[in-house]
C-alpha cells in the first residue's frame, strides 16, 4: 500500500500563482495555488476581515455537494490559521485540485461519492498550508493532520492511524482531526459508532503524529521505533519542507 | 550562516536570546512579525529570521507572495482611468486601485499636468498605505517639490519579477549585499538602457534598441527564475550577448 511511502511536496510550482505546493501522500495527489489578498466581489466582502474562499476540484468530473461539504471544513480551519483581521474587505482564494486518489481494489470508488470522503481531507489541508507557506500569507500558526479509524478485530477495537482504504471501509468509525503548531485541536470530524474511551485514544494517536516532533527534540529515543509504524512525523516534515524553499529563496544571503 | 539567521514559520516561538535589547531605542518589528500583547514576538511568515543590533530591530527575510503596499515604498503601476483630479493606479492584480492625484507630478498645475492615458506606466512612491484604505500615490516629494525620479514611463517595457529580486535590486549595495550583478555586467557589455524598479515585483527597461530591452528582461527574468549567483549572472550575460550579435 502506499500509505508507507513519505509525503512529498513541491512548494511554487507554479510560477504565476501568487502561492502554490503539490503534495502527495498515501496515494492522494493535490496541487493547491493561493491568490490573494485581492479584491472581493461586493457579497463576499466582510467590513474587518479578508474572505478565505476554498475550491476543492475532484480529480474526474465537476465537483457536487461533497466538495461543498469539504470546502466548509477547510473553510473554518484555514480562516482560523490565516490572520484574516490583517487583510479588511479583501479575498484569499484557496483552489485545491485533486490530483489522484489511491485505488481500492475492494470496491467499486464510484459507490464511496455518497459518503463524506474523510482519508482525503488531510492531504487537502496540508497542501493548502503549504500553499499559503509559499504564498508569504502571514498566518497564526501552521497546522498537521491525520485520519485516524477505530477498526475492531476479534472484539477488540484498535486505532488505526492514517488507515489504508481497506481499513476505512470496513472501520467502525472514522475521525480527522487536526492541530496547530502551537497543539492546539483545530479540527475533529467524526464518522461512525464509538465511544469516549475511543475517542481518547483516536484523540491521542492523531496528537502522537501531529505533534511529535516536540517529543521527539526531547530525546525520547525509545519511542521512535514504535512511532514510525503510527505513520511520519508530520512536523518535521513540513519544517524540512520550508527550509529546502527559504534556503533556495535566499541563496544571495 | 544556518544558526545567524534560524528558520522560522508562523506560529514559532522566538528564543528570548535572540531578540535584541537596547536601553534606549525601542524594539522594532519588522515585517514577517507579529507583537501579540503583552510581551510575545510571533512570526507570521515563513523565512530566516533576522536581527540587527545596532538599530535594535528584527525581522523576517522571505520571497514570494504577493506585494502589499507599506508607505515609502517604490512602486511601478498602471494608470486604470483618470478621474476629475486623481488617476486610478493598479499596482498589483487583481486588487482595488490604489489613487494618484494629478497635482502630485512636478510641476504640476491645474492648467499643465500630465495627461495619462490608460495602460500608460508611471513610477510612484506610496504615501498611504493602510489595511482598511485604497493606497495613494505620489510622483513628486512633499518636502522638496522635486520629481527625483519619479513621474510617468515613456517607452520600454516591464518584466514582472519576485519580490525578493525587486528588494535586491532596490538595496543601495545590491552588488555586495543583494548579490545581484547582472544589469552591471550587461552595462559593462557596452550595453545602454535604462531601468526603474518597482517594489511591487516589476521592472521597467528602456532603450533605442528593441533588442537590449528584451536582452535584459530576459536576463533578469531568468536570474529570477533560477536562481543565479553572482558567476552564474556573468555566464548568463555572456551567452545573452553571444545570442544577440
């Protein structure tokens, strides 16, 4: 499965969009371009703070009442990271074009468009903060993400962290959470049966793999073999990611 | 150079030691910064974060993104439309105009001022710039009454640049701090033209010669594009020249 593949990002790839970043992970590919701040169509405009508009494009077809869905997720994440107070009566416009999704050999995909599509939604937001990272946009914090299922085997439920197709199909429920640098929750969607003991744990494994990096500075050399199977270290990679860019950016220093 | 000038991303926290105190002067923030009361400094951008000592200041130093207007500045736009008494100015895409009044050019009168027509260039220093107001413009200084530089561009042509580039150019050492030596290089080719360079990403080239104009833009598109160091600038001019005769 290429859920063990790393992430990989390009950042600006393309050239005339004010931000842009292709990312791909676990067999999602999206390329994401930020325009803004620009003017805002008069409906959009509010009187103290900039309108975050995200776009999400499938990567067959025009895009339905799921994208919507997805779009105001994103929406209210991203407009909490973005300084929107900086950029009074002004448009950011987020465009995230899926590129490809991983196949499932299981089932028909066309039958999963009913259902919100949660193991999508972390590529999106990442490749919408890296696209704003390259965009210059002054922004709170940075943020990482994860889908986490509770997969009960033998009558025991177990966390899965970021759980392959398979496992989301045949998953008691679904969650996507994601946080801020600073470990701040700033998403949680949650799709199926479970309980708070669940919860806890899904909330826990999603934090291990957002904010480990801290952990992990802190030389807690032991733990690192058993946190690598719980997926990368989000953190570092996004950090790793920027330094490549602002080291070729600033090359002249 | 790595542990000078530490990576930063929105939301980091700055190490206390690397701030600087001074007993007199108060701290200045520069942009990329964000005081959050009473006494936290984040970054909001991300870049290498960079202090000075002697003017106790700090800021982020980063390329991309789009140009936001800080007063002072040096700008290149094009004139939109004329209203009665000032001309619509578009600096960046895409966003509100900023506005020129049509006295603010030297010598300007109520009788004799320029006559701008729409698409025409002009170089302005911004005298306003506020995130809930339009900028405004001005093509002359307030204090003396002179155009140093400023006014309406005949001729040429303006390549858009990254804003990093346009800052480099703009340094007043852009050959040992900016790193940038390729206008120099073209110049010492035997080469005449003239530039001005807008903060907001574009530079503007004149010449007699139709082919030196695009020679340079495309010799400063392409330093911008990859990235050149200084040796790679001179490789670049020599090829350019090559090319032309």
């Amino acid at each position: 499965m290429a859920t063990t593949a790393p992430p990989d990002a390009t950042l600006s790839p393309l050239p005339r969009a004010d931000g842009s970043a292709k990312y791909s992970y676990a067999g999602y590919t999206v390329t994401a371009t930020v325009t803004g701040p620009i003017e805002a169509q008069r409906r959009d405009e509010h009187a103290y703070e900039a309108h975050v508009d995200v776009i999400v494009r499938p990567a067959a077809g025009v895009g339905g009442t799921r994208e919507r869905h997805l779009e105001s997720i994103l929406q209210s994440s991203l407009s909490q990271l973005i300084l929107v107070k900086n950029f009074p009566r002004t448009l950011i416009q987020i465009v995230l074009q899926v590129e490809a999704t991983p196949d499932n050999d299981y089932v028909n995909t066309k039958l999963v468009q009913t259902s919100l599509n949660f193991p999508i939604i972390p590529a999106l937001l990442q490749t919408a903060v890296l696209a704003l990272l390259s965009a210059a946009m002054p922004m709170r914090a940075t943020a990482t993400s994860a889908v986490v299922a509770v997969v009960s085997q033998d009558g025991t439920s177990r966390t899965v962290a970021d759980a392959s197709a398979r496992d989301i199909e045949t998953a008691q429920s679904v969650h996507v959470l994601a946080f801020t640098s600073q470990d701040e929750l700033l998403l949680a969607e949650s799709e199926g049966d479970f309980t708070v003991e669940e919860w806890d744990d899904v909330y826990e494994t999603a934090k291990r793999i957002c904010c480990q990096s801290g952990a992990s500075k802190a030389g807690i050399e032991m733990l690192v073999d058993d946190e690598s199977l719980n997926g990368p270290d989000m953190r570092q990679f996004l950090r790793s990611t920027l330094e490549t860019k602002v080291d070729a950016d600033l090359h002249w220093k | 150079m790595a542990a000078e000038h530490p990576l930063v991303l929105p939301g980091d926290t700055i190490d206390p030691s690397l701030i600087p105190t001074h007993k007199k002067q108060p701290l200045r923030l520069g942009p990329g910064l964000r005081h959050n009361p009473p006494s936290t400094i984040l970054p909001t951008v991300a870049g290498q974060l960079v202090t000075d000592l002697r003017k106790n200041s700090m800021w982020v130093e980063y390329n991309g993104g789009r140009y936001i207007p800080s007063q002072g500045d040096l700008v290149i736009g094009q004139v939109a439309r004329s209203a009665t008494d000032l001309y619509f100015v578009n600096i960046t895409p895409y966003t509100a105009n900023a506005s020129l009044p049509h006295l603010s050019f030297e010598g300007a009168t109520k009788k004799t001022r320029p006559q701008l027509l729409p698409g025409a260039l002009v170089y302005a220093r911004v005298t306003l710039a506020n995130r809930h107001m339009d900028p405004e413009l001005e093509c002359v200084s307030a204090t003396t009454g002179r155009a140093e530089g400023l006014g309406p561009l005949t001729g040429g042509m303006a390549f858009d640049v990254s804003l990093g580039l346009a800052r480099r150019l703009l340094m007043a050492r852009s050959r040992e701090e900016g790193g940038i030596e390729v206008l120099e290089q073209l110049g010492a080719e035997g080469l005449a033209f003239e530039t001005a360079v807008g903060r907001n990403g574009r530079v503007w080239v004149s010449s007699d010669s139709l082919k030196t104009v695009v020679l340079v833009g495309r010799a400063l598109t392409e330093t911008d594009e990859k990235g050149l160091g200084v040796e790679q600038q001179r490789k670049l001019v020599k090829k350019l020249i090559r090319e032309m005769r």
